[in-house]
C-alpha cells in the first residue's frame, strides 16, 4: 500500500481527516499548509506526482473546505526547512505546484462550487475519548480506535458513499441509512439514546461499551447494551500479534482485536474457528474483531446491501465525493483510469470519462443545467 501510493498518499487518510475537521469545526474549516511539493521533516520526503497539488486541493474542496492555504509561497534557501518545497523555487521561480494551484483557483471559479457539504447517507462517530483510552490500554499491541475508524471509512469510500463523521455527543441518527460506532471506549446518554431510537442499519465494532466512563469493566460487560437491543456480553478477549491472523469463513480475517461473545443474536459471519465475528439482532450489527482490508470491505459491502444503499462502480485508486450540486473525482493511481457510468438516481454524467494519473474530474449534475 505505502510503496504503491508513495508519491499520493493514502487514498483515504486526508479525506478523512477532512470530514472529521469538518465535524469538529461545525461545518466550517480550513486547509492551513498544504503541501506543495516534497517535505522535509519524515525519514524519506517523495517528490509527489504531477498533479497532486490540484487533486489534494479539490479532495479538501469536495468535502467542504473553505480555504486551502500552502505551506508554502517559496521554498526558503537557508535554515531548517530549506528543504521544504513552495509554489516558488528558492530562485523565486515558479515550482510545478504553482500552475496546479492557480488552474484550481481558475476552476473553482468556473464552477462556482460553494456552500456547505449536503448530508450524507453513512456516518461513523469518532470518539477522541476512545483514542486516548486505547492509548492508555491497548491490550493489543497495534489496536487503536482512529485506525479501526478509518478502515470502516475506507472500505465505504471505495464505493463512491459520502460519509459524515459524528461526535459521540450525537443525540440523534435521523436521516442516515448506514452509521458505525467503532471501538468505542464508554456509551455517552447521548449515544444510547440516538442507537435506541435509530431506525437504520447501525454497526458497532469491537471493544464498544467494554468500559465505564471511570474506566471500569461494566457490570453487564461489553458492549454492554439492552438484551432488547443487542442480547451479547464479552465473555473474553483475545488479542493476537499483528503478524498472526484468524481467517474468517467466506474472506478476510480477523487481527489483533478478538472477542469470544455470549449471544441468542444471529451469527452472520464466523472464523474457522468457529467464533463469531458478525452478529446481527434486526437492524443493529455488532463486529467482535478487528480486521484486514478484506474483511472490512466485507461488513461495508454486507450493510451496503442490507440498506440497500446505491454506490458508484469505482476503479481502483479512485475516489468520489459530492457538493453544491457537483461530484468531484480524484484518482490516486499512478496511471489513467476510466469511469463507468453512473449507475445511482443522483444524476451525474460522466460516462467515458478517463482520469489521468493524479487527475481530477468535476461532473455537474445533469439536472443542474
């Protein structure tokens, strides 16, 4: 993964963390130092491919950004971060980034894009709480709660679904088909009472309510819900090295994070050993382990199908998110790719339409004019 994206990124890691500031900063949020070209301060500091600093650019647009601000004007000859890229050389020549930020200024202009991101179908909460808790006892070596949370993202983003990010303050779900509550460290009231009156398909992963907010195993154990909504208790855990895996009966495996779980619910998915990995009681879903890419995409693409969700047919290393009236391509991948047609009642066109490596496309909605 990290040698095929080496000059990109993770398809998925900056698109995250756009929806998650977006959450954090109420619907309104900035890009304050993007970067322009290589780095200075990791280990090795990849030139990234042409075109990146205008797909990085409109990924931050599409999910909502205002303002996307480079770090920086010109790379500076001296110091410590001489090293550091600009749009402008150390010579105050234009570097490569300076047309690809100026041909997305022109673009943005053209389009018109503004306004806030429009709601979306899937959410997943992101719980700083549980982040600092499983810090603090991770059991696992490896386990933690913003990697747990991404690989759900991920495997809903590689359908073309826009995703919102919620905060564990959330009192209601209303309007959402899909939300996952990952690794949650302790139930907020808030959270109880949006998942006792939610209507759609909700997905709780492991290790959710397997505390107190005093840090404490509670009484009726994890994930420590009402029989009426989810009749499971962890009965115990097992957590395995990153470099051993469980496989699960029809793809994937389990990793790191294992649960041995007392349930009447119905086993949906198992490992070979006959554990249960996915178990369902109507509507409400609860994963007992953590997983690789294959598993997740698993139990994205299971309630994709129960919610009957539509989603795109995207080829790999492409991404797609949708505002003010526009759905906004980008394509991670070192070489070109072709988008089908849109198959979903949204509306766009953009069958045919081939995405060169680090390329970005903008289809309008075709009722949109």
């Amino acid at each position: 993964m990290k040698r095929q994206y080496m000059r990109q990124g993770d398809p998925d890691n900056a698109a995250f963390h756009h929806d998650l500031y977006r959450t954090v900063g109420h619907g309104r949020w900035w890009v304050m130092e993007q970067q322009p070209g290589p780095v200075n301060w990791a280990k090795f500091n990849p030139d990234p491919l042409p075109g990146m600093a205008r797909l990085w650019a409109w990924e931050a647009f599409a999910h909502g950004a205002e303002v996307v601000s480079y770090f920086r004007w010109r790379q500076a000859p001296f110091a410590q971060e001489q090293m550091h890229a600009g749009l402008l050389r150390p010579d105050s020549e234009p570097a490569p980034a300076y047309s690809e930020a100026s041909q997305v200024a022109e673009e943005l202009k053209l389009t018109g894009l503004d306004g806030p991101v429009g709601k979306a179908r899937v959410a997943l909460v992101f719980d700083y709480d549980s982040e600092w808790a499983w810090e603090v006892q991770p059991q696992a070596q490896g386990f933690k709660h913003g990697a747990h949370v991404r690989d759900i993202y991920a495997a809903f983003r590689k359908h073309g679904v826009d995703i919102d990010i919620l905060s564990p303050k959330t009192k209601s779900f209303a309007g959402y088909d899909i939300v996952a509550i990952p690794a949650l460290f302790a139930w907020t009231e808030e959270l109880r009472e949006a998942v006792a009156a939610f209507e759609g398909h909700l997905l709780i992963g492991p290790r959710s309510g397997s505390k107190t907010k005093n840090f404490s195993i509670p009484a009726r154990l994890g994930p420590d819900l009402s029989p009426n909504l989810l009749d499971a208790r962890v009965m115990r855990v097992d957590s395995i090295p990153a470099h051993v895996s469980v496989t699960v009966k029809g793809g994937g495996s389990t990793r790191l994070w294992r649960e041995k779980v007392e349930t009447r619910g119905e086993v949906v998915m198992e490992d070979n050993e006959g554990v249960p990995v996915l178990i369902s009681q109507g509507k409400l879903f609860y994963l007992t382990a953590s997983g690789d890419r294959a598993l997740m995409q698993r139990i994205a693409d299971y309630l994709i199908a129960e919610a009957d969700l539509p989603i795109l047919s995207l080829p790999a290393g492409v991404r797609a998110r949708s505002r003010g009236g526009y759905r906004i391509y980008v394509n991670y991948s070192a070489s070109a790719a072709t988008l089908s047609p849109a198959s979903d009642e949204s509306g766009y066109v953009i069958g045919g339409t081939e995405v060169p490596a680090a390329g970005v496309t903008v289809a309008k909605l075709a009722t949109a004019g």
